[in-house]
C-alpha cells in the first residue's frame, strides 16, 4: 500500500515537476502518519508500504521520531522509499533498517557530473555512487534512476553512466528518455526546440520531443546499450554464458548506435 508523508521538495532538479505543490515541502506530523499506518494494518494488514514521498530523509529530526514511534508501537510493516544520497549518512541507514525499510531509491539520473550539473542536481555523482555501495552493504535493497537523452548529452556521457552504475551496483535501477514537463525549467529551456507535441488530450508529457544532440531513435538503442553493458558486467562473475549473451547484444546495438552519430 502507498502512504504519503509529505508534499513538495525543496531541491532544484530542472526537468522535475514543482508546478504542483511549488519549491517548498510539509510534513504531517510523526503522531499522524503513525496512526494512519496503525490503521492501515489494522484494516488491510498489508505486505509493504511505499512511502511517496519525494525524499524521505529530508528531515533527519523527523525521521528520528518517526523510528522511535515505529519501535515503541512496533510496527513491522516493510516500506521501501525515494530519498537523496546526501540525505543519508550510515546513522540514518541504521534508522531506517531498524524502522522496516527494506529498499531505499536513491536518485542520480547520471552518471556524469557535467550532466547532474546541466539538470542543478546538486548532487556529487560520486557520493551517489558511495552511498548506493553502503545502502547495498548493511543490507537494504537499492535502486536508482536514470535518465538518458538530456540537452547536451554526449556519448562519452552515456559511457560515464554506464560505468556508474557498474560501480554502484544497484538491485535495481530504471532508465527514462529524458522529457519536458510543461511548468519545469527543462520545459523552459527547450520550448523552441519541440518537433513533436500531440494533442494533450490524447497523450502525455513522456510523447512531447525535442531536438538533441541525437535523433529520437538513438536513445530507444542507447537504452539497450546501457542495459546489456551493465547486465553483462553484473553476470560475469556467476554465469558467464549469460554474460556473453548480454555482451553479443552490446555490440550489435553498437553497430546500430553509429548509423545515428555518422
Ligand atoms: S528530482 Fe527529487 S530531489 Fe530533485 S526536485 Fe524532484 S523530487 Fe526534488
């Protein structure tokens, strides 16, 4: 079951929507959310909980209390959530195991710093990278975002993500085409260069494109690209027949990348 603690998110990330609850965030109290998952388990005793929370940890003052009301009440629900890499530290990690949580996102949308910048992440690639390692290490699931095709993306951009997240080594991760949501400073900043916007009515924000550095179908196999790569890497060491076969496709989709970079 999800539950909501929060609305809105300080940060600054360009492409992400604020439009709706603006730069700012509010918490509900810890007594509040307390008694709503007290009577969520109650009535629908549920298997797991997923905190929607934009970032989960931004508050460590809360997230203390939240722990020590989740021990006295205890509560054993597990709950995975969404947080920023430096929003943890190994005592938050501690806290939050303690609490149930049993997969922590951890967002870094790229593997190279120049585009982290481009988007005012604000975020250092390499403390995401750290910190996915630890998260991983004291035994909480991890996953993480990732996001291709941003303006100013170069292929030596695309090779850094890949080895990103060789190196932090997620459970999980998911790869988007980046995309301009109306209202963000993405949006802003590529209006004038949309070749393709259908009908609101009949499609979303994800159909609306723009000019990249690329045409639209290189990103489809620079996906493809990055799956296979980090797929091989992370089964070299337990099967290594399945490796070559992500391997093989790697650089099939090589060959295919080039036809759109001539
Ligand atoms: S991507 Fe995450 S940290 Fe960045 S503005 Fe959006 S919700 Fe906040």
């Amino acid at each position: 079951m999800t539950i909501s603690t929060q609305r809105g998110c300080p940060y600054t990330c360009k492409w992400c929507s604020t439009a709706v609850y603006g730069q700012s965030y509010r918490r509900r109290p810890v007594r509040l959310v307390i008694e709503e998952i007290k009577e969520l388990k109650a009535t629908y005793n549920p298997d797991m909980l997923w905190f929607v929370d934009d970032v989960f940890t931004v508050s460590h003052k809360w997230l203390k209390e939240f722990h020590s009301e989740i021990l006295k009440e205890n509560i054993h629900i597990p709950f995975e959530c969404i947080t920023r890499a430096e929003r943890l530290n190994d005592d938050i990690l501690q806290l939050l195991k303690e609490s149930g949580c049993y997969r922590i996102w951890i967002g870094a949308e790229s593997g190279s710093q120049a585009i982290i910048d481009a988007m005012d992440r604000r975020v250092d690639v390499q403390t995401v990278k750290e910190m996915i390692q630890k998260t991983n290490r004291i035994g909480i699931e991890t996953g993480t975002f990732i996001m291709l095709g941003y303006p100013g993306e170069t292929i030596a951009d695309i090779k850094e993500t890949i080895t990103y997240l060789k190196e932090a080594n997620p459970t999980h991760y998911t790869i988007t085409i980046a995309y301009p949501i109306k209202g963000t400073g993405l949006y802003y900043e590529i209006k004038n260069k949309i070749t393709h916007q259908p009908d609101w009515e009949t499609s979303t924000d994800r159909d609306i494109d723009f000019e990249r550095r690329y045409p639209r179908k290189f990103y489809d196999y620079a996906v493809r690209k990055v799956v296979n790569e980090v797929e091989y890497f992370r089964n070299l060491s337990h099967s290594r027949w399945k490796a070559y076969k992500f391997k093989i496709k790697s650089i099939a989709i090589t060959a295919l990348l080039k036809r759109y970079t001539k």
